[in-house]
C-alpha cells in the first residue's frame, strides 16, 4: 500500500485504501451542540459505543469537553471525570480503535495509557506545548484539525483571504511542530476543522475543495455531521440533519476525504457503502 493509504496508530494499521471510515462520535458531555447531555451516564455512553460498533463504525472518538462555538473551555479535572469512566467501562477488549477528542496533553496522556490508540486534537497541536510529545511518547494515531484561537472565540477570527490556501498553510504549520517532535507521517491525518473558525460559506467551500487539501501527502478526515452549514441550506434545526450530513459525506468522499466524523454511523455508512460500489464499479469505464 501507499503511504498515504495506512493510518498506523498505537496497536494497529488501519487501511484506507477502500471505502472511507467512519469514525463515529461519542459526546460525553453535557453541552456538545447535537448531543450534549445524553451519554454523560457510563452505561448510556457504553451501550451507545456498543451500538455504533453494530450500525458500522471503525472508529470510536470520544469526546469530553464541548467544542462548539463558544463554549468555554472545560477544567482539565472536569474533562478527566467524564472521559475515565467510560474509557474503563469500554476496556481493552473494545473491539475498534479508540481515539479520545482533547486538545490537553495530560488528557490524552491518560486516555492513551488507557487503551486510547488515536489523539484527535482541534487545536492541531497549537494548543498545548506538550501536545505532540504525548502523541510521540505513545506512537499514536494523530488527527491534525484547523481551528483559530478556541472554541470561545474562533467564529470571530474568520477573515480569511483564500480560506482553502489560508487553512493549508496553517495545517503546515501544524504538520512542522508534528515534525519536530518525531511524529511519523503514517500516524497523522489532516482535517480542515469545517465550522472551526468558519462561517457556513467557507465551510462548503472547504468541503467542495477538499482535493486540495494535501499536507505531507497524508489523509483527509471530515467532521461534516449535522454542522450548522448544513442548518443554513436547509434551514433546520440540529435533530433534522441527517440527509444534509449524508448529502456532505458523499461528495466528500468523492473529493477525496478518507474518514468520516459522525454521529449517525449507521445512514451514513451505508450511504458510503453504495457510493463506494457505484465508483467501482464504474472505475475505469470511461
């Protein structure tokens, strides 16, 4: 396989060299913007895991501290509370890859030592100096998102030049602090943080660019589910976004994204499934 077609993480190599994965999202949270509130229980968060590792997901990421625009910031103590439940309920025999959603390096310093194979950090390294040592230390899996500032102030930091250029270079130089600390390549994918310090405009932009999202020839990840650009299309609201985020999915797909970040694994999966076959199926029929 291609350098660009393995993601390796702690434990295992996970091959995107077919269909696009699907990381689905776990939120134990009480104030997340789709889901806050409903998986703070251990056991609603456990058999919620269980369920999306039935409708279809390879990955599970989850999800401590809300990052929706403005939030303030959770105390590392109050993220930690949530998180170590439900990582120890889901135990070393969790059958997928776990990834653990912190942009604080004691956080996924402690979730990697719990059996957490992938760091997916919105500040892409940017907000904790000890960020990538953390990853390096426990040659995780790494997923690079770009946001400005936090998710306190992000929606005012939007003034973009070319916001597909603009958000390549400052993946860059995300990609060069991975560097210095000894991060491989294989262990990093990029995501382009759609509705991070984006307006809904810039964000379909991005998705409809995705091709040109391309650092360190390495993957692209998408977290597209439910996000307000699709609200403003459609004008709806949160509960009602399950063909906008398919919708997204698919033509991300079609641009080149390698994994998906959703909440709802099964209608996305099996949307991904019927693209993917109608591709290949075609591949080369010209």
């Amino acid at each position: 396989m291609k350098n660009g077609d393995v993601w390796l993480t702690s434990r295992r190599e996970l091959d995107l060299s077919g269909r696009a994965l699907i990381m689905g999202v776990l939120n134990v949270t009480p104030d997340s913007f789709s889901d806050g509130g409903k998986f703070l229980d251990v056991g609603v968060a456990f058999d919620r895991a269980h369920a999306m590792v039935a409708e279809g997901a390879d990955i599970i990421d989850v999800g401590a501290e809300s990052t929706r625009p403005g939030a303030s910031p959770a105390p590392e103590e109050d993220e930690i509370a949530r998180l170590i439940p439900v990582l120890e309920c889901m135990g070393s025999e969790f059958p997928l890859p776990v990834s653990v959603d912190t942009s604080k390096a004691a956080v996924a310093a402690l979730a990697l030592d719990m059996g957490a194979e992938i760091v997916n950090d919105v500040s892409g390294l940017k907000g904790d100096p000890d960020m990538a040592g953390v990853v390096a230390g426990h040659n995780a899996g790494l997923v690079i998102m770009h946001m400005r500032g936090n998710p306190e102030t992000m929606q005012s930091m939007t003034d973009y030049g070319d916001v597909t250029g603009d958000v390549l270079s400052e993946l860059e130089e995300s990609a060069q602090i991975a560097r210095e600390a000894g991060i491989e390549p294989e262990r990093i994918v990029f995501d382009p943080g759609i509705g991070f310090a984006k307006d809904h405009v810039q964000s379909c932009t991005l998705l409809n660019r995705l091709d040109r999202i391309n650092v360190m020839q390495r993957p692209v990840l998408v977290g597209l589910s439910r996000k307000s650009y699709i609200g403003k299309i459609l004008s709806l609201p949160v509960e009602d976004r399950i063909e906008g985020t398919i919708a997204a999915s698919i033509l991300s797909i079609i641009r080149g994204a390698r994994i998906l970040r959703v909440h709802d694994v099964k209608e996305v999966r099996r949307a991904v499934e019927v693209a993917t076959a109608i591709m290949e199926e075609c591949s080369g029929q010209v």
